[in-house]
C-alpha cells in the first residue's frame, strides 16, 4: 500500500467525524475507507520523520492501520482516534529505531524526495535539520516531531507518549540546545553528572 505524502498533521484531518467513526465501528466498508484515507498522511508523515526511509514508514503505518482495524472498538471519538494514532505511530517507530540501531541503514541524506520539492526553504537547512534529528535518542525525536510537526503542546506530547511531563520539556530543552550547538559546530556540553 502506497501512502499520499503533504504537510497535513493529525490536528488538521478534515471530514471524519463521530458519526463516521461509527459506521466504521460497525464495520461499514465506506466509512473504514474514508477513516484510512483521512488519516493515512499523518501517519505516514510522522513515521517518516521518525524513520527517515520511506519503505520502512509505508510499513509501519500499514501496521498501525492494521492494529486499528483489531482495536477499533475501543475507540471512543474521532479525537480519541486521532490521539490514538499519533501514540500507537510514535510507540512503533521508537521501537524500530532501537531495534535497528545495530544494523546499518541508508541515510536520511541519501532520501532524494523525503520532503515536498514545492517546499520553498532553505534544502541545505533542510538536510542539516534531518541529519541532527537522526542523531537524537528515539523518545527524544519523537518529542520534537510532535512538538513542531504535530504542533502539540508538552502536556499532549506527554499523554501521547505516556512520559512525564517534565521528561517531556527536558528532552526539548536538551535536544534543542544539542542541535543548537552542533549547528555553531561547538561540541554539546555534558552536564556533571552525566558519564563520559
């Protein structure tokens, strides 16, 4: 299955509602098309900026599309759904990534079209973003990409991925000023008590 690639988020899925969830509940083939295809880019989106290959990200949000069909009635709302892919996505990938921390992968450099070529900013920025956001812890990445991708707030970000909210602004703060410093090319600082 081939996912659609843009900038919507998960906050921005238009046209799927409660009543729409239902009909998928019970098991209403157009409405359990219309849930995949509202939501497939966001998915998708967020697995690709946590995995940074594209066959990797397809997988995995088919993976996520089918537990969903396994899970569905526990489904509350279209929100709850939202919530509910954002977290099962981020877990996924968290997971992959340490799995396959051992075993060698193609760079996100080496991804021609990772991002939409009618983007207008800076390529070279571009690059320089994803290579410093491959370097970061799993939960770590996955805290940045739903603060400034998904657009969601420490508390959200904290639910979602069930950590606590002072984690949550730790892993900003530190990743932030981690990729502000390699940016400058000064080696980050390690805090006392971290061992070397």
């Amino acid at each position: 299955m081939r996912f659609a690639r843009d900038k919507r988020t998960l906050n921005e899925v238009p046209g799927f509602t409660d009543d729409d969830l239902a009909k998928a509940r019970m098991g209403n083939p157009q409405a359990l098309t219309a849930m995949v295809l509202a939501h497939q880019r966001s998915v998708y989106s967020l697995a690709l900026r946590m995995l940074g290959l594209k066959d990797l990200a397809e997988d995995l949000a088919q993976d996520v599309f089918m537990q969903l069909n396994s899970n569905l009635s526990s489904i509350e709302s279209s929100t709850h759904l939202k919530f509910w892919l954002r977290k099962v996505t981020a877990f996924r990938a968290i997971d992959q990534l340490r799995h396959r921390a051992r075993v060698a992968t193609t760079s996100l450099d080496e991804e021609a079209d990772l991002f939409s070529t009618t983007d207008a900013g800076d390529p070279l920025l571009q690059r320089h973003v994803r290579r410093l956001l491959e370097e970061l812890s799993p939960p770590a990445r996955a805290v940045l990409l739903l603060r400034f991708q998904e657009d969601l707030d420490p508390i959200d970000i904290a639910r979602t991925l069930e950590m606590p909210i002072n984690t949550v602004k730790s892993h900003l703060k530190r990743s932030l000023e981690i990729m502000r410093q390699k940016s400058l090319g000064v080696e980050p600082r390690r805090r006392e008590d971290e061992s070397t």
